[in-house]
C-alpha cells in the first residue's frame, strides 16, 4: 500500500503550494494525493494554482481534487447565483489572476480547461481507513447522503463532534494555527492565505510538512 498525502486550503497561495510540493516526497506510482478544496479566492495567484494542479493531473493520475465551498460560489457566480456574495469573499482577487491573463476579445477570462476542472471536481473520498472532505460531516448520516450543503460548508457542529464516523475523517476549511488532530478526524487548514502556512498531512504515518 502506498502513502496518501492530503493537501490543505491554498487559495491562491502558489507561492507555498511550490514549497510544500517541493518538501514531500511523492512517489506517484503508488501513493496518492488528495487536495481538499478551496484552490482559489482572497490569494492573488488562482489561476496559476488551477494551471498547476490540471498540469499535474495530466502526469500522475493518482490524484483525488475535492470541492470546496470557494469552488461553489464560483460556479453559482458564473451561473448568475449570488454573484456579490462571491465577490466579497476572495472572488475578485480570482477574476483578477484571469483577467490579467486573458486576451481582450474572450468570452470568459477562465479558460475552458479550467472550467473543465472545476466541474469535474468530486465532494469526498474514501478508502478504507480514511474519509476525505472539503468541511466536514453531519452525525449518523451514511456517507452517500450527506447534504452537499454540509460537506462543503459545515463548521461547529462538526468540529465540536467525537462522533464515530467510522473512519477518520481528514478535513480543511476551517483555520486553526496548527493541524486539528483527534481520534475521530484531523483537519488541516493551517491559514496559508491569512499569513501562515500550507499544510500536508502524510497517512497513514500522521506525519506534517509545511511551507
């Protein structure tokens, strides 16, 4: 079996994202990566995370990218659903790192493959220690019916549970200084677009890397 390495909120932040894929040590025919969401939004970079991860996607195929609510709001922008709402939380710095990229005459400043990407992105993993989430769960619901709405967007009533979810749920989306870790799920938004860092998490060893 191979190691997993799960991979934290980056929003925008290619700088870290840089660093911390320079600091693990993948080996991409039989570990995995999983990258729990929010890939744009309040950083300045986006769209270079975005043409980093697809670039990555096309030369290991052992890897799993989650939603997260970020990637929501795009889409429900993009379809003319609560456009301020998105503006006002990150949204713009991510139309700006397209814009300054786009040709003058473009219908979209995001390229189709990019579109392509966001749509193609999946709400959780599991294999048979782990379950993988962009936000989190709702207590003693099966995992197939839990609400997309709390996979993507849940906070406290996840994060205050010691329910056994069955398996260790690994999580982001919610910011804490350092890795969340207890015997029910480990959550791994470290804050990298607030000024502090970007956080892997190596399974099944519990080990850290940060930018």
């Amino acid at each position: 079996m191979g190691k997993i390495f799960a991979i934290g909120d980056i929003h925008g932040c290619f700088d870290k994202l840089q660093i911390l894929m320079d600091k693990i040590d993948v080996d991409f025919d039989t570990d995995t990566l999983v990258f729990l969401g929010d890939y744009i939004d309040r950083g300045p970079n986006s769209s270079e995370v975005v043409e980093y991860l697809i670039d990555l996607k096309k030369r290991f195929s052992k890897i799993i990218f989650l939603k997260g609510n970020h990637e929501e709001m795009l889409e429900d922008f993009l379809a003319g659903i609560d456009r301020l709402k998105y503006l006002t939380n990150g949204g713009q710095q991510t139309l700006d790192s397209y814009l300054k990229k786009s040709r003058k005459f473009e219908a979209s400043p995001i390229p189709q493959e990019h579109l392509d990407f966001f749509k193609r992105l999946r709400l959780y993993y599991e294999t048979d220690q782990y379950i993988f989430v962009h936000a989190g769960l709702r207590e003693n619901i099966p995992l197939e019916s839990q609400d997309v709405l709390d996979i993507l967007w849940i906070r406290g009533r996840f994060i205050d549970s010691d329910y056994d979810f069955g398996k260790r749920v690994i999580f982001g989306h919610t910011v804490f200084p350092e890795p969340l870790v207890q015997p029910n799920k480990i959550g791994i938004d470290t804050g990298a677009v607030y000024g502090n860092k970007l956080t892997c998490l190596e399974l099944p060893r519990l080990i850290f890397y940060d930018s």
